[in-house]
C-alpha cells in the first residue's frame, strides 16, 4: 500500500525538492525492566522531551532489526539481542505528521524529509546491566540522548505534542496502559 501524500503543506514546502512527500518507515523500542517501569530517553536538542529509543528501517532491514540496532546506536548497548528479549509488538505501523517547523528545520539541516513516520513500535524487556545504558553511540552515529530514566507510562504526556497520540497508542496496543488512561 502506498503511503498517503500530505497536500496541507505550504507552497514553499510541499514544492521544496528534497521532500520526499511519504512516510519514514521507523522502528520504535518500548524497554520494561523487572519491575515494568518503562525506558524513557531525554532528547539532546529537545531538553524535557522524553521518549522512547526509535530510528528508520534502513533499506533491507526489517522493522526488528532496526529496533535492535537503534538501542545499540541510542543507548549504547554492545549487544542489544543479549540485554533485551523481545515481549511483544503492534501490529501495524502506527503514522504521525512532522510539523511545518521541523520539515523545514530538516529541509535546511539535512537537505531532505520526510512528511512524517510510520513507526513499528516493539516492547522488550530489559535483561541487561544497566551500567550498560551509556547513550554513547558507535563511531560514526551522533548522540540523541542526554539522559535516561525508568519511570511509569504517564511520562507519554512529555512526548512531542505532534508524536504523543501515537505514543499513547503504542502503548494502549501494547499493554502497557489502560485504555482508560488519558
């Protein structure tokens, strides 16, 4: 299926030539620990914006194999197959829109986007050290996160507005929170 294209974009952004007008396909790793508090990660750039350790499916990768090596990419884990073991998964890729500001902050940074992502979201549990959790990523990857934290489900409400929804869904989906939770 094709992805839908966004035509609410305006003039100078839909016409922009690196646009790529379809959906980032994204891996995104719901981490519990033994006692089912959650892996929240605090943006570098975004400081009070937590989240969950996500990054796009490279071309020949699946959705799993993303995941894994973005928690090595993010958290600096040297084996994520050994410290995590996967518990569950969505079903279907869960999509949210990028606002105008950051397609055009990734326009001017990286010569392209995207109009938004379809994250495949992933819940493991954490079997690992967590002297192991470094965010020190391998050479060549930048680091996105300033800090970790293990805290419960309702830190959903300090994701990015335009990302939160889906958030909440993932979680819902996952087990994670009630569907009677805000």
């Amino acid at each position: 299926m094709a992805d839908p294209a966004r035509v609410d974009l305006p003039p100078q952004v839909l016409n922009h030539p690196g646009l790529r007008n379809r959906y980032r396909p994204n891996a995104a790793l719901v981490i519990r620990n033994h006692a089912g508090l959650l892996l929240w990660c605090e943006r570098i750039r975004y400081p009070g914006c937590w989240q969950f350790p996500q990054g796009g499916v490279d071309p020949g990768e699946t959705p799993l194999e993303a995941a894994w090596r973005e928690a090595g990419e993010e958290l600096g884990l040297p084996d994520p197959a050994a410290s995590l073991r996967l518990e569950g998964q969505v079903a279907e890729p869960l999509r949210y829109d990028f606002t105008v500001p950051f397609i055009e902050e990734f326009l001017e940074r990286r010569g392209h986007s995207y109009v938004g992502q379809a994250q495949h979201f992933f819940l493991a549990r954490f079997l690992g050290d967590e002297r192991e959790l470094t965010l020190r990523p391998p050479p060549g990857c930048e680091p996105e996160f300033a800090s970790w934290r293990w805290a419960g489900p309702e830190l959903v409400e300090t994701v990015p507005w335009f990302k939160r929804t889906v958030a909440r869904d993932a979680l819902r989906a996952l087990g994670v929170l009630e569907a009677t939770d805000p």
